[in-house]
C-alpha cells in the first residue's frame, strides 16, 4: 500500500510549487559586469572589479 498524503494539495498550493521551481530555474542568470566584462550577478557588486 503506498503511503497516502493527509490532503490533497490545492491548485493554488501547486501552483506555487511548481513558481518555486521555476524561480529556482531561472535564478542563476548573469549579466555582463560593465567594467571588467566579467559575468556577475544583476544588481549585485562585482567580484572581481568591486563595481
Ligand atoms: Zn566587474
């Protein structure tokens, strides 16, 4: 007998998971660091220039 959840998860609930996982997906994205052409994360400081 498979194990069986309590409730069943509503669509708003899994919508959000499915948005989680895809926020995960998409998050690594990097842009050009204008300085040094580096790749960085947007609106962060640069690593490698400090700009
Ligand atoms: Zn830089």
């Amino acid at each position: 007998m498979a194990p069986l959840p309590k409730r069943k998860i509503s669509n708003a609930r899994k919508g959000k998971r499915i948005l989680d996982k895809k926020r995960k997906t998409t998050l690594p994205q990097l842009v050009t660091c204008k300085e040094c052409g580096k790749k960085k994360k947007p609106h962060m400081q640069c690593k490698y220039c400090g700009k």
